[in-house]
C-alpha cells in the first residue's frame, strides 16, 4: 500500500482533502466569532432596550399616577378626596376641675374624663374649578356620638374654668384700672363664678346660654359673635365655619397637590404677623408625593395656623410602607427655641414653650394649645397642677403616616390639647390673687384615621 493509500484509508484523504480539512476548523471559528458578535450585539441592545424602557416605564407609570392624583372632575382622587371614604374619629377627653375653691390656697386638681368618640364625615362642598390649576371649596364636617365607643355618656357634668368670664377679663388685661373696675362690677354683678358645670354636650356641641352673652346682646358689645358658647357649638354640619379654601390641584406641578394657595381669600392670615401668617401646608387629608420631604405642615383651620411636623423614618403599616411626620418640641414654641417663631408671641410676656396662644383665632378668649398632657411642652406648665401625666410612649403625639410616593395619609392621629390661661388681676374680683397657670379644658381633640 503506497503511503498515499494509507493517508486515503485512514480517512485523511488526498492532499488537498487533508488541505481543505485543515482549513475547515479556520472557517469554523469564523462562524463562532460571528455568531458570538451578534449574541454579544443583541445583549447590548437588549441591555439598552431594557434601561431605554425602564425610564419609559417610569415615565409611563408616572404619568399614569399622575392622571389619577391630580385632582380633577374625572380623576380617582377626586372621588375619593371630595368624600372621605375612610372611617375618621373624633376623640374627645375633658379635663374635670376637682378643687376649683381651693385655688388660692392649693394647686388645681384635674381628672382626665372621656374619650367621647364621634365619627367625622368630611364633605367638600361649594367646589369651583379654577384656570390655574387650583380649586376652591368650601369643608362640611358632621359628627355623630358613638356611645359603645365612649368611656362616658353626654349628660356627664364636668367642672371648667368659665370660659366666658375668662375672655372679658382678658381682653381687659392691659386697659386702664377703670376698665378692669367696670368688667368685674359686670362680672360681679351677674353673679358669674370663676367656673361652670356643664355637661359634655353642654361643653360641646349644643352650647349653653350665660348671663355675660345675653348682657352683650342686650347692649350690643361687639365681638361676642354667639347667643350660646360651646366649643363645638354651630359647627356640626356647617358649610362655612372652616371658612374658604382654595389648594392646588396638582394640574401645574404634582409636588403642589394638595398644598393650600389661600384661605378666606388670602394668602396671609390675618391672625398672625410674618411668616406665622402664611398659609401653605395641607388640610391633611391630600399629600404630594413626600419620599424627599424632611418636614411638612398641615394647615389647622381650628387654631388658624400651620402645625409643623419633622420626619420621623419609614414605618411599615399594614404591609405598606410609610413615612412618619410628628411634633417636636419646636412645633408649639412661640420664639424662645425658634427666633423665627417669634411671632406667634402676641403678648408682652411671652408664655413659656409649649404651648401657642390662639386667642385671636378663639374671638380674644385666652386659649393656648399644646400636645396633650403638655407632652414636650416646659416644665413650668405641669409644675403649676396636678393629675396631667405626660405619656413618652406615643400616645400623646402628633402623627401623620404619608404613604411616600403616593401622599395617601395611611394613618393621622391629629392630637391637641386646648388650654385657658389664668393670669391675676389685681381690679378684678374675681380673678384678684389667683395664681397663673394654664387651665386645661380638654385633653385633645384627637382626630385620626384608622387608629
């Protein structure tokens, strides 16, 4: 066998079989190399595709979101803003004055009562669409009493400090000796004490008569601007108490939804100087987006003013993630912790921190707020009573739960406490030598949403 059978038998061919056989593996990894370069091209352009679709997506998605947030006839949040869907309370817990006989002898004594629960229905009445990009209303709230709910019922007597008295002889405070001498010959002379008992429905909704609103009527005195005096009197179902407001829509920038633009027809409040007096923050009940937020402001129509809340961190409620807003110690300071609160002083002696004087909102009664029990609040406030018992495990804070991307209130617990200050008045009786302190007339009226 010639060596050239040999290499044909052991099936390597004729030369230029052996030639065409040994380029064959060349041409092979040529194949390779392309097919690689397209699979490695493809990968790129997938790659890209997926991060070109990823910012679509986001850009999809947001506007998306954004057609269903921004208020407007047609959208889901409007549905959903214009009648609170979601079960909202109003907890109510009185202060009870125990020892009111004693009080130039020995400190006040209170006894926490309640809480009286109502439910809250918030409707937005009056609704006019505006051109730029805002929308003016008009809040509705009622209140019904749930009984099985309250540690209590409306027929409770509580003993208060008389609220009534308590505004005369304050707006009289800096007036001429003969002033205060008339107002406590009045007081005197109606035979008005320096507290009331009334029952809780007295207190609240329905109101009670009294001698000193009857005697202004009768003489025409301005600025007593009811026949009856309860806290809550003539609010339950009313269109206007609140009084006016007008928010941004979200229709020129999401990150304003929600955001008051005026209230009363004003961008300033006429109750407060400066910067105290600007009206922006939310009603609480609609958000921006707040993931970037480090603090926000609801707007309070009650005490005429924004509450400031810092960011406490996310929290997970109900398999949602949320982020935290509370109160500080800073958010009732009136000047001595923040210079630029200073303006929330309105008296020549400024009260200590912790509570905000509200008088001019409360038509000049001498009504200071505070979180309940004065939580964060100076020393001074519990060092001149007994039975308040500030709590640091939660329960007497302000709250809100902001799910972050979409600015839907998770949860609020909207706590504050309303107090009347007692100062002495040497030309009128019935407040001659009583020591000064704040007396507290409810514990808070804590508002909140799946509590």
């Amino acid at each position: 066998m010639s060596d050239l059978d040999a290499l044909v038998v052991s099936g390597l061919g004729p030369p230029e079989s052996i030639q065409t056989s040994l380029e064959l593996p060349s041409k092979k990894m040529g194949v390779s190399k392309v097919k690689v370069g397209i699979i490695f091209a493809v990968a790129i352009v997938a790659i890209a595709a997926g991060i070109a679709m990823g910012m679509l997506w986001s850009s999809i998605f947001d506007g998306i979101l954004s057609r269903q947030l921004i208020l407007s006839p047609t959208s889901k949040s409007f549905s959903i803003w214009k009648e609170t869907p979601i079960p909202m309370y109003l907890k109510i817990y009185l202060f009870h004055w125990t020892n009111p006989q004693l009080i130039r002898k020995e400190k006040p004594h209170f006894i926490e009562k309640g809480p009286y629960v109502f439910k809250e229905i918030d409707y937005k009445v009056n609704r006019t669409w505006n051109d730029n990009g805002t929308l003016t209303f008009y809040q509705r709230r009622i209140w019904h009493f749930l009984p099985e709910e309250s540690n209590g019922t409306l027929d409770d007597q509580i003993v208060n400090l008389n609220p009534i008295a308590a505004t005369l002889a304050y707006k009289v405070r800096y007036k001429r000796r003969f002033m205060q001498l008339l107002v406590s010959g009045i007081l005197e002379g109606l035979h008005e004490g320096l507290t009331v008992t009334k029952t809780v429905r007295e207190l609240l909704f329905d109101g009670y008569e009294d001698d000193l609103i009857n005697f202004a009527k009768k003489y025409d005195i301005p600025g007593i601007p009811w026949d009856k005096f309860g806290w809550f009197y003539g609010r339950n179902g009313s269109e206007t108490y609140d009084g006016i407001f007008n928010m941004n829509t979200g229709a020129n920038n999401m990150k304003e939804i929600g955001i008051l633009h005026e209230w009363n027809h004003s961008d300033k409040s006429k109750i407060y100087t400066g910067k105290c007096g600007q009206i922006n923050g939310t009603l609480g009940d609609l958000w921006p987006p707040v993931r970037d937020y480090e603090d926000v402001s609801v707007f309070a129509p009650d005490v005429c003013t924004l509450v400031p809340l810092k960011d406490n961190g996310h929290v997970n409620y109900d398999g949602l993630e949320g982020k935290q807003f509370i109160a500080t110690p800073q958010t009732f300071d009136n000047g001595s912790k923040v210079e630029s609160r200073g303006c929330y002083c309105k008296d020549i002696e400024c009260q200590p921190s912790g509570t905000l004087n509200v008088s001019t909102c409360k038509f000049g009664a001498p009504a200071f707020i505070s979180l309940p029990h004065f939580h964060l609040a100076d020393e001074s406030y519990l060092n001149a009573i007994d039975g308040l018992k500030p709590a640091n495990d939660g329960s007497h804070d302000f709250s809100i739960l902001v799910q972050p991307d979409l600015g839907i209130p998770l949860q609020v617990k909207a706590r504050l406490q309303l107090n009347l200050l007692i100062q002495p008045m040497e030309h009128i009786g019935l407040f001659a030598n009583v020591p000064k302190l704040s007396a507290s007339e409810d514990a808070g009226k804590q508002r909140t949403i799946r509590d």
